[in-house]
C-alpha cells in the first residue's frame, strides 16, 4: 500500500496517528485515535449520489422494514436495507472492498517495516489480491431528526460496523450553550474509561461532527453514541454491519 495526495479528506475531525493507502482505485486512512484504528474516507461522488437515491427509495417505500426493534436508538425511522437493493443500486462492490482493505489496512499499519517492504513489492508485482472474506450482515439507514439520539452501544452480531453520512442539518449547531463546547448530533467513541488521563498518557474518546459523504469503519465492539440535536432538518446515515474471515 503506497501513501497518496489525492484523498479527498479535508478537515477531518478525526485526529490520531493517520495513514493514507490506496489501493484498486479506493483511496482512505487509516486513523489510529486510541486504541483500534478507524477508517476515514470520503465518498467518491457518483457513490454519494447513488447512496442519497438508494435511501430516498427505502424511505419512500411503503413496504419498508424497520430496522429499529433491534437497535437501542431513540429514532422512529431506521428502516433496514436488503443486500439485494445495495447491489441494485451499483454500491455494494465498493463498499465490500473497502472493508476488505480496511481488515489489511490494520494489519499493515500495525506491522513492523519488514512486514510493510514485502506488502509493498508484492502490490507492485502485480500478484497481490486481498484474502479477506466480506458477508454484510445488516444495513439500515438513520434518519435522525430533532431531539432523537442514540445511546452508547456496540454492535454484538458482527466483526465490523460503519457510519457513512448523507444528510446533515444546515443548523444543527446553530444553538450553543454559551461557554459550552456544542456537540449536537456529534458522533462520539468510546475506547475505554477515561480514568486519569495525564497518568495513563492515552486517549480514551473522540468526538466526530458528521460531514456529508464522510464514511468511517471500525470494530463493531467497540463502544458510540451520537448525541441528540434541537433544530429542524435530517441527520441521515447509513450504518452497515459486516462479518469478516482472513
């Protein structure tokens, strides 16, 4: 895997040891904030597009399933996403090859040189194709409005999960409490208690305000939240649960 300039990442607010890779045409980071790494990319903009119009048809269906009896968010629309209807729609290849090279994209980071210099010459021998095995266990689409939120929480049934974005309020942080930090409708992660930090020398959670096309992958164990907002408009996300064999 070989370091880009042309990752449309701009201003994240994901902060952590960061690795840009590409690779067959998907460019992303991997972003060490605490303990796992966490994905970080932009959507390319024709799988913006399609992903706007795949959501807008399940919302719209009148036959949609709901999602929600299976998740713990306080949100009245989480209809589910078949698998059928990703591919339908022309997104479901791209998103299981970016969870592939987010499996090796770990593992690379996480490697000593040696390890990376034999990645690297194999990738350019033109022999390299990624072992990992993807099954998409569950999608859904959160359409989040006003006063709706979801209480930290991990995912049990799956390896990895994810949260790409595709609606965000104009205002939603248009109402601050004066000499508060605002984190409405914020994505937040949680590694571990916090404890003393100055005596443990590590980060314990990170706070991610949603940005339109920004999709992030990381392990499904690992504990989030999102707070609630007070303003009119949709928060909407996609969230997709993934199992894993190497």
């Amino acid at each position: 895997m070989s370091n880009h300039d042309d990752l449309p990442i701009r201003d994240s607010s994901l902060s952590g040891l960061r690795q840009p890779l590409q690779q067959d045409g998907l460019a992303f980071d991997i972003v060490k904030p605490f303990g796992p790494s966490i994905l970080e990319t932009q959507l390319p903009a024709d799988i913006l597009s399609k992903m706007l119009k795949l959501t807008d048809h399940v919302l719209t269906d009148a036959n949609r399933e709901s999602w929600g009896p299976y998740l713990v968010g306080q949100i009245r629309e989480e209809p589910s996403i078949p698998k059928a209807i990703l591919d339908e729609f022309g997104v479901l290849d791209y998103l299981e090859r970016l969870f592939a090279e987010y499996v090796i994209g770990c593992m690379y980071c996480d490697a000593n040189p040696e390890y990376k210099r034999g990645v690297d010459l194999l990738k350019t021998s033109g022999q390299y194709r990624n072992p990992t095995q993807i099954d998409i266990e569950s999608a859904w689409i959160v359409s989040q409005q006003s006063g709706e939120y979801n209480p930290i929480h991990s995912h049990s049934k799956a390896t990895l999960s994810s949260v790409m974005y595709l609606k965000v309020p104009e205002h939603m942080q248009d109402k601050p409490i004066p000499n508060k930090e605002n984190t409405d409708g914020y994505l937040e992660f949680v590694d571990r208690s916090a404890g003393n930090n100055s005596l443990q020398l590590q980060t314990s959670t990170v706070r991610l305000k949603p940005q339109v096309g920004r999709f992030y992958i990381f392990p499904a164990s690992l504990l989030h939240l999102v707070y609630p907002f007070n303003t009119d408009g949709e928060r909407r996300s996609v969230s997709i649960n993934v199992n894993h064999k190497i």
